[in-house]
C-alpha cells in the first residue's frame, strides 16, 4: 500500500470510529437497540461465514448454536448469578465443545447433505429446549427474562441520558471489533490459507499436510463458538430468552447474511447484519398483509444486483477506480 493510500485508510478509519462512538446519542433508544442487534448478527454471521465461506461446509443450524450460546448465557445470569460480560467466554467454550462434537459424526458429509443434517439440528433444537425435565433451566416455553446490565457511570450527551441500551451498545461494539480482530488476524495468515486449501483442493491440502478430519472439526468448533458468542450477547441485549425466538428461520438468516455480506469476506459480516436486521422491518411496513413476500422479491433484487454480495460490489467499484486512476 502507498504511503498516500494508508493515509487515508487512517484517516477514513478515524472519522467512522467517531461516528460509530457519537450514534447512539443521535437516536433514540429503539433504534440503539436495533444497532445492537445488528453487532450481535454480524459475529453471527462472522463465525457462520468462516465455515461456509472460507472452509466451504455449508450450514443451516448455526441458529442452534446461537440459541445454546444464549440459554448458556442466561441459566449462568438468572441462576447463579454470573456477571454478564464473565457470560461470553463461557458461551464460547460450551458451543466450540459442541460443535466440534457435531461436526466429527459430519465429516462423512458434504454439500446438501451436511446442510440438510445441520437443519435438522436447527428444527430439533427448538423442542429440545422446551423439554419438561430441563424446564427448571430453561424455563420451558416460558423462557427466562433477564434484567439489562446497567452503564457503570451516568453522564448525559447531546441532551440524551447514558442508558442500558446505550451502554450495551459501546459493550457491543468492543466485543463485535475484538472479534472481528481475532477472525482478521487468524483468517488472513497461514490458518486462512488452510480454510481456502481444504475447501478448493482437499486432495492437495492433505497431500501438503493438513490432517482434514481434525482441521475440519475444529473449524466447525470454532465457527460454533463464535456464534454461540453471538448469541450470548444477543441474549442480554435483548434480556429475554425463549425457544420460539430460535426458530430454523434464525439459522436461514444467517446464512443470507452471509450470502448478502459476501463469501469469504470478513467486513461482509457487518453488511449481512445490517440486511438481517432492517430489511423485514421494511418489508413488513410496505406490506402488512405479505411481507414475507416482499422481503422475498427484495432479496431477489439484491442477489440480481449483487451476485457477489455486498463486499464483491465494493470490491469491482474499488478495482474500477483504482485503474481509471492509474490510467
């Protein structure tokens, strides 16, 4: 990179953590609570699109893992009285456990077949959760509430109090920036190679060797973990848990936010949650009587416009700019 280009990046980087640090004062409460949501989806999307965009396992029951990473979250604050942010390392760890268990027996899958196998772990968790003997963890179909995380200090800004919401939202983004850290870091060095080698040529990734079986279990692990942080997060952002909220449509969400964000593409994930997120909201206020039809036809448009996702777009503007300058 030119010393002309880096200064700029700098200088870019600079001015969207400043608008990142003043937005939640800009708007109301709901809508921060919208912003945290979007930062909880997009670590989501972040740990689903390092098994299926960089590893090329497909997946369709990271809802799943969401909703133990929530339930692990919750049982630790409601019964035991665990701090919230002590909640996220143990999330962690539960669902790295138990993905890594599940993605093993996977290995003799591929393609289709592991999506299929994975949405059925998707459409089984929900009932599981509700189970009468766990009831007394999980609250059943009752779920658990939870009380927000007050901010450690109080201080007004632009004539807007410092409340949970907003707190939760700088908790958020530290998390959110951490992990997108470690995924930039881990992803784009040897281990990220590796990804990319076992998905295009596992022949030859096994013949420079990569023990495929352990290589693949862990990358399942690890993107179970993720999301199970995710979704530990989710929960004490939204302070409320309860099987009906992780439905299979939470795992096919994820997954277009993938898709939306872009394959293989780490800041995708932020684009992906951002779609998640708002777009059924506006599909539902074009259309009260269809709006899964309409969030339907507007996805459509998106993939015809953008059939690389949203990063794949910047990318050739990016490229296209770039030669016109150098030309």
């Amino acid at each position: 990179m030119k010393p002309l280009d880096r200064k700029w990046v700098w200088l870019w980087s600079a001015l969207l953590l400043v608008v990142l640090l003043v937005l939640p004062f800009l708007v109301k409460n709901y809508r921060v609570f919208q912003f945290n949501l979007v930062l909880v989806y997009a670590i989501a999307i972040l740990g689903l699109n390092m098994l299926t965009g960089f590893n090329g396992q497909i997946s369709l029951g990271h809802g799943a893992f969401y909703a133990f990473g929530a339930y692990t979250a919750a049982i630790l604050m409601d019964k035991l009285g665990v701090p919230y942010w002590a909640t996220l390392p143990a999330a962690f760890v539960v669902c790295f456990v138990f993905g890594f268990l599940v993605g093993f027996p996977a290995l003799r899958l591929a393609g289709h077949y592991l999506a299929l196998a994975t949405f059925a772990l998707a459409l089984a968790v929900p009932q599981l959760l509700k189970y009468k003997h766990i009831e007394h963890l999980t609250g059943g179909v009752q779920g658990i509430v939870l009380n927000k995380p007050e901010p450690p200090f109080d201080f007004r800004f632009l004539d807007q109090p410092f409340s949970a919401d907003r707190w939760l939202y700088y908790f958020s983004l530290a998390v959110a920036g951490l992990m997108f850290l470690i995924a930039w870091n881990l992803l784009r060095g040897r281990v990220g190679r590796a990804l990319i080698a076992v998905r295009d040529h596992p022949i030859a990734a096994t013949a420079m060797g990569i023990n495929l079986p352990v290589f693949k279990s862990l990358t399942f692990g690890t993107s179970a973990g993720i999301t199970g942080l995710a979704g530990a997060l989710g929960a004490i952002v939204v302070a409320f848990v309860s099987p009906d909220s992780f439905t299979v449509n939470l795992s096919i969400f994820l997954l277009v936010g993938v898709v939306v964000g872009g394959l293989a593409s780490i800041p995708g994930a932020i684009f992906g949650g951002i779609f998640i997120q708002f777009v059924p909201n506006i599909a539902d206020e074009i259309s009260k009587s269809a709006p899964a039809a309409i969030y339907g036809i507007l996805l459509i448009g998106f993939m015809y416009l953008l059939p690389t996702g949203v990063m794949g777009g910047l990318y050739k503007v990016w490229a296209r700019l770039r030669a016109k300058t150098a030309g």
